[in-house]
C-alpha cells in the first residue's frame, strides 16, 4: 500500500533539498550513515551532493518510492514522475427492496381471524399499513424501496408493472397507493413471486436485491390443476417460484401476517428464499400486531444492511480500480477471495467492492463508520 500523507510530504521535502524530484538527484555516495560506501562524517554541499569519508557499516539500501507507486508487474516504480496515491470515500450501496403485499380477502381479518369483517384498525390490512408507515418513509435515503400486490385484480392475475418503482424516497408514494388500494383477492403466490422476479431482473444497478413476501395465508391460484380456480392450494408452486427467484440472484424474506393458515408452508418458502430467520420458532417472520411488525422490520433491515460499496472509476490516468487498498475508519481490510473476513470486488469492472463476515458486522453495526479506498499508482 502507499505511505502515509504525512510520510510522503516529509520525504517529499527532503528529497526536494537534494536537488532532485524525487529521489533522482540523490548523490550515490558521500552520504552520512552507516554504510561501507558511505559517510560518517562528511560535511558541506559539493555539487549538489553531501561529502564525506568511508564509513563502517552495513550499505545504505537504494530509496524506496515516496507515495508508495507500483509498476503493472508488481514492482515498485520509479518516483520521478507526478503521481501519488488518491484516497477517497467508498459510497454504501443501499438494498433494493421490493415488498410483494398479499391482499387478499382475509387481510380484513384480524389476527387471530375471530373477527373476519369490520375488523377496523384490528385488520390485518391495517396493522401492516400502520407498520410500513412507520418504517418505510423513515428508512427510503437507506433502502431503495419499491412496491407490488398480489393479486392486481379480484381473480389470480398478477399485472407485471411494480405499483411503485423501486427506487430512492419512495416511502411516501408507496404509503399512498397502499391507502388507496382495497383488499379482494385471492392468494396468487407463485404469480406474484414470478412477477416480482422478473421485475427485478430488468433493473441496471449494482445493489443488493430482496423481495420483501408479506402474507397471511396458504397461496392459491394453483394452474397446474385441470379445473383451477381461485380457491386451489398451490403451495408448491409458490415455493418453487421463490426457489427461483434465488437462482436469479434475489433473496426473499417472508413475513407471515396473524395466523397465517399456512405455516409448514411459509417456513419452506423462507428456508426457498435463502433468507430464513433463525433461533426462531418459524424459519419466516411470524407477526401478530402493528408492533410486532415494525420491530422485526428493523430486524430485517439489519439484516439486509449493505457492505457493497461502489468506488467509481479510477481517479487519473495514473491509477487503477486493480490497485487499491482497502480501510475501515483507517485500520486496513485485507482482500479476501475465499470472503470470509476482508473485502472483493463484486463485479467484472472493479467499481464495487463487499466486506465481507465479522468487518461487514461491524460496519451494520456501526461500529465501524466509514471505509474508504486508496487508488495506487501504476507506471507502465
């Protein structure tokens, strides 16, 4: 890695007093130290380099690059030359998070399903708007939130546009097509999951993706069926339909909504998902009331937390996305391929970088508030 700021200055300095830029200029004997070819006593400036007698002691080893450069090869570079090591802040990618709402007929029930209309703010519907309100908008310059339903209509149909885009401050866009959308449908789990996927797999960036399943009951819609209708189980076709969607890269965490009339069910889909919740009774989220919800939302979203970070391109011309160092709050992160503990890059480009194990923690954690970058020099 390069040197410190302040080492490179302080060298810089004196390498400027010997008439050189860099350490060209430096005289190549004469010098003061310990050395056989060198001084031990020699006093005053002739020609622009110090005199003196033959020492006693070990040769002065040739200098070193001032900031730290390196050649294509790996080998340290010649410092005559205008460049020095660029540090620069490393930019969290914040997740995308589209969350798949269930609204289903029985999502006016209440939780425990004794009420089953005009259940007022006790529904389930409501319990999960009052919770998403209270998380979504305060969360959305953190997490790129996007929303879709499931079932678009009164019938099995899944529309494929989102109802939100994901994206940046979306929270208060989803709050209000969540406050303008009525529950009626059956439980079209597999055509909501496919839908979603596919979705996500149009968009361009680099962040981490999940799809956020909130549901109450055992997925309907089953077409596998000679005379499918709406009422037709279809729960392994929902849980191959997250099982895909992690095979095209997206995570999903279920949410089960009261009792959800489906748990063995839900639990295989978290398990699917690739994301299930752990030293729980359930593998997916099991929630009874508006606080229930909010609370294991902010579990999730500790979860889901990044430690990708986009570095850009290379500053200059003079140095490479191949050559970087890698710090939390200063202290350096080893690069780690097996990710275990350190960073990689993330992509073919080298413009991203995941920390991975107990330094991502730290960083979800907060305890460490800041990774940066150094960007190397590289010469020829």
């Amino acid at each position: 890695m390069g040197m410190s700021t302040k080492t490179f200055l302080a060298m810089a300095a004196l390498a400027a007093a010997w008439g050189g830029c860099g350490f060209k200029g430096m005289p190549a004997a004469g010098v003061t130290g310990t050395g056989g070819a060198s001084g031990s006593g020699g006093t005053g400036l002739t020609d622009g380099g110090l005199t003196g007698t033959a020492g006693t002691g070990m040769a002065i080893p040739p200098p070193i690059s001032v900031d730290g450069s390196v050649r294509a090869d790996g080998s340290m570079s010649s410092p005559d030359m205008n460049c020095a090591s660029v540090n620069q802040g490393a930019a969290p990618l914040p997740p995308d998070i589209l969350i798949l709402l269930d609204r289903s007929g029985s999502m006016e029930w209440d939780a425990t399903a004794m009420c089953r209309s005009n259940c007022g703010a006790n529904s389930r519907w409501n319990q999960v708007t009052a919770a998403l309100n209270a998380v979504v908008p305060m969360t959305d310059t953190q997490v790129n939130w996007g929303l879709k339903f499931f079932g678009s209509s009164n019938n099995c149909t899944v529309s494929t546009p989102p109802d939100v885009p994901i994206g940046p401050g979306t929270g208060a866009m989803i709050m209000t097509r969540i406050g303008a959308t009525r529950t009626g449908s059956p439980t079209p789990t597999r055509n909501g999951m496919n839908v979603a996927a596919g979705y996500m797999a149009t968009l361009t960036d680099m962040n981490p993706k999940y799809v956020l399943l909130a549901t109450d009951g055992e997925p309907t819609c089953n077409p596998d069926l000679p005379a499918a209708n709406m009422n037709d189980s279809d729960a392994m076709g929902a849980q191959q339909a997250v099982s895909n969607a992690l095979t095209m890269g997206f995570k999903t965490i279920v949410v089960g909504i009261g009792d959800t009339m489906g748990a063995a069910t839900l639990d295989q889909m978290a398990i699917n998902g690739g994301m299930p919740q752990t030293g729980a009774a359930t593998s997916f989220y099991q929630v009874t009331d508006t606080a229930s919800l909010v609370a294991t939302l902010q579990t999730i979203l500790g979860r889901v937390g990044s430690c990708q970070f986009n570095i850009g391109a290379a500053p200059n011309a003079m140095t490479s996305n191949d050559l970087i160092d890698v710090f939390g709050d200063g202290t350096m992160i080893p690069r780690d391929m097996t990710h275990t503990d350190g960073w990689d890059y993330t992509n073919a480009a080298h413009t991203a970088i995941e920390v991975f194990g107990p330094r991502c923690d730290a960083v979800k954690a907060g305890t460490t508030m800041n990774v940066t970058v150094t960007f190397r020099c590289i010469i020829g």
